[in-house]
C-alpha cells in the first residue's frame, strides 16, 4: 500500500512482483474480487473500502526457473535451478546495505535460448519518476534480439537512456546518475554481448544483465562484472590528535552512557509500558510568521471524543520562557506575537497520540498584523538590530586583543535529510 499511496516510492516488493508476472487480488466491502495483471495497473486504482485480498505468482517448471537477487553491498541467491531459457535478476543499489531506500532499483525477466530473446521480455526500474515502471521501448526492441550482436547492445543502450528521465528530487540522487545507473544494470545483465575486437561502453545496469547471461561466451576480462560482490564485515576507526595542555578540554573521555546504550539496557521512552490513564500531547504550531495571534478556538478540536483538554500560555505556571539561562526570552506558547512559522502556541492533550495529531489540524488560529518576511540572509544582516553585541570572550581574549579579518563567504541550497 506504500507503493499505491506513493508511487514515487522505489520498492523492492513491487518491483520484483511486477517482473515476475505477479498478479494482485483485490477485494472490495462486498466480496467482489478484482485481478491485476501486471501489479502497474493496479497503482491506479482507487483502494477507498478495499483491501489487498491475495499475491499470486506464476508457476513455473524447476528446471526453468533462475532467480538471483543482487544488491550493492550484498548478494542474496534466493533460487539457483537450472535455467535453459528463463532468465530472471534483480538489483537495487542502494546508500548502504540496510535501512536504506534504493537509488535505483531494477527486475529484468526473459526468455533466451541460443542468446536470442524469445517473446517480448520484462524490463522494470523504481527510483525513476512516480510514473515510470517499464522500460517499454526497450522491452519492444530486444524481441527477437541476438545478444551476442554487440550493436544490439550498443542500441539497447541508446534507447534506454532515451525512454528514461529521471525526476529531480534534492531527496534522491542526482538524475543523471541515476539513469547511469539503469544503463549500467542492463549491461551488467547482458554485457557478454561483447566479443573480442568488438568493445561496448560501460553501462553498469544493463551490463548486469547481459554478462549473466552471456556467461563464458564473454571475454574472461570482462566476466568479472557479472559476478556477485563479496563484502566482509565493514568497519571504521578514527584517530585524533590532543593537547594535554590544554585538558581537560579535547581530553579523550569514554561516553557515559554508551555501555548501556550498546548493550541494550538502555532505558528509552518508547520502552517504557504506558501507565494506566496516561494522555498524549501534540503541539499547535504557528503556520504564519511575524503576525499578531488574533484568536485560537480550539472548540472544534475539544469537540471530538477523546480530547482532554487544550493548552495555552495562560496555562503556565511561573514563568512562560524555555530560555533560562539567557537574558532573552523564549515563550513555551506564544502569548500573541509570533516571530516565525512553526512557532508553538498551544497543547492538545488526548487518550492517543494519534488523537491528538488529529486534533491538531481542528484548532482554527487567526492572524493579523501580518509583515513582510524576511526570506534572504542579505537582507537581514541590513537590520543592525537584528546583530549580537556582545563582545566574544575566549580564554581571556576579547575583540580588541585580535586582528578582525572580515569578508563575505556564500554557500549554496543545502538538503539534510534526517534518517531514523
């Protein structure tokens, strides 16, 4: 269902479903039963008050079946048969081994006999664009094809780099490489195309496909880049540098908490039991910057069962600042002007976390006195009021003990993507 929600997502499952000729049984509130032949047809659908009832998978005879997975980092055989004809490989090239989203992802299924594809093979890629699953044109060239013909090959390339175009997302990998890599996965598959005096240019994921196939009819120099990769156990160190005199600042200090932390007994809160009655909170953000609050209801959000209660600044005792150790205040909840969006103004208290993340998108927040962002760096080193005054103070040395070199220094759009 991730897929069919975000079908810009690269999954493995699918992928590897769709190239094995899965079909996918969907069942609707009255019982009514629906095939998808391929999975692709399925994204499309609307699933309001339906459920995926059944994954079926073609059978296929023992002695046909060949079906090897293969990642960047490690190589998984799942089935290794004898395979006169049909040949089945999948990729997925990924950041690192686990707990990463593929770059690129790829199934290649066909029937070869004498290095000639027989019927019209499968040819899918994830990691492309929301829309983009076969490799159509590719797959309506190589009918028919001789493999070993290295303009085959050459045109096969061609007409992928043609047909693929990936979608620039700062989250992703670079487009161009990304359809590098496509290429370079079909010719890992076929590359054996290439014999002697005849030399192809290195495209890694078709090359994948045609070498496996081609096996030793290839050049022994080239037969290397269809093999699986063999990893060890990775591992990393770090050497630094200190003063003693200067310690105990940058003296070497084991953590305090990491023996339990690697261990595993370290306590977090999501280990802990929750305790009988216990409520959960969600913040109400600010969705606008520099504006006056005009009014919070948050009536419609109290309204829905579950929800205890709503907070606000009028509910803190004591003081209404998380800056504490500072001469500048930071409120807990906006007592009206808000300096930025995402600002917090107040806490939805409810019997679940989910309520309550629900709950938050019924508070209504009106706005008033609204200025003009400041969006540019700019333009905001222009407000002098804006600049620290405070004179820096490093060990005993102050701005008037230095020599101030002052210039400008730019960095471009920067993307951090946080990982779990």
């Amino acid at each position: 269902m991730l897929k069919h929600t975000h079908s810009e997502f690269p999954s493995d499952v699918f992928l590897v479903l769709e190239a094995a000729g899965g079909e996918i049984v969907v069942r609707d509130a009255h019982g009514e039963d629906t095939k998808f032949l391929p999975l692709s047809k399925w994204l499309s659908t609307d699933m309001g008050g339906k459920v995926i009832y059944q994954i079926k998978l073609p059978k296929f005879q023992k002695e046909e079946v060949f079906l090897c997975v293969c990642h960047m980092y490690k190589v998984e055989l799942i089935v290794c048969l004898m395979c006169p004809s049909l040949h089945f490989r999948s990729f997925k090239i990924t950041p690192r081994s686990q707990n990463a989203h593929a770059y690129v992802n790829a199934a290649f299924r066909a029937h070869i006999s004498d290095y000639t594809v027989r019927g019209r093979p499968t040819v899918v890629f994830g990691g492309i664009a929301p829309d983009f699953v076969h490799a159509a044109a590719l797959e309506d060239y190589l009918v028919g094809k001789n493999l070993k013909d290295p303009a085959v090959l050459k045109a096969a390339l061609d007409i992928l780099a043609g047909e693929v175009n990936p979608t620039n997302n700062p989250v992703d990998a670079e487009p161009e490489y990304r359809r590098h890599l496509t290429q370079a996965l079909l010719y890992k598959v076929l590359y054996s195309l290439c014999n002697a005096g005849h030399t192809v240019p290195f495209y890694p994921c078709l090359v994948q496909f045609v070498l496996s196939v081609l096996g030793s009819s290839v050049p022994e120099s080239l037969r290397s880049g269809a093999e699986k990769l063999k990893r060890g156990i990775s591992r990393g160190e770090q050497r630094f540098t200190t003063d003693p005199a200067l310690y105990p600042l940058s003296k070497p200090v084991g953590k305090v908490e990491g023996r339990a932390q690697c261990t595993g007994e370290a306590e977090y809160v999501d280990d802990i039991a929750p305790a009988p009655g216990e409520l959960y909170g969600a913040l109400v953000l600010a969705t606008r910057g520099k504006c006056t609050v005009a009014g919070v209801d948050a009536g419609p959000a109290l309204a829905i069962p579950g929800v205890v209660a709503f907070l606000d600044h009028s509910d803190v005792p004591g003081a209404n600042n998380v800056a504490v150790m500072g001469p500048h205040v930071e409120e807990i909840f906006s007592s009206g002007r808000v300096h930025y969006a995402g600002q917090s103004l107040g806490l939805i208290v409810a019997e679940s976390a989910d309520l309550a993340q629900a709950a938050v998108k019924k508070v209504v927040v009106n706005y008033k006195d609204e200025e003009k962002l400041v969006l540019d760096i700019n333009e905001a080193v222009q407000d002098k009021a804006r600049l620290a005054q405070d004179e820096a103070d490093v060990k005993g040395f102050t701005i008037g003990d230095t020599e101030v070199f002052a210039d400008d220094a730019k960095l471009g759009n920067n993307y951090n993507a946080c990982a779990p």
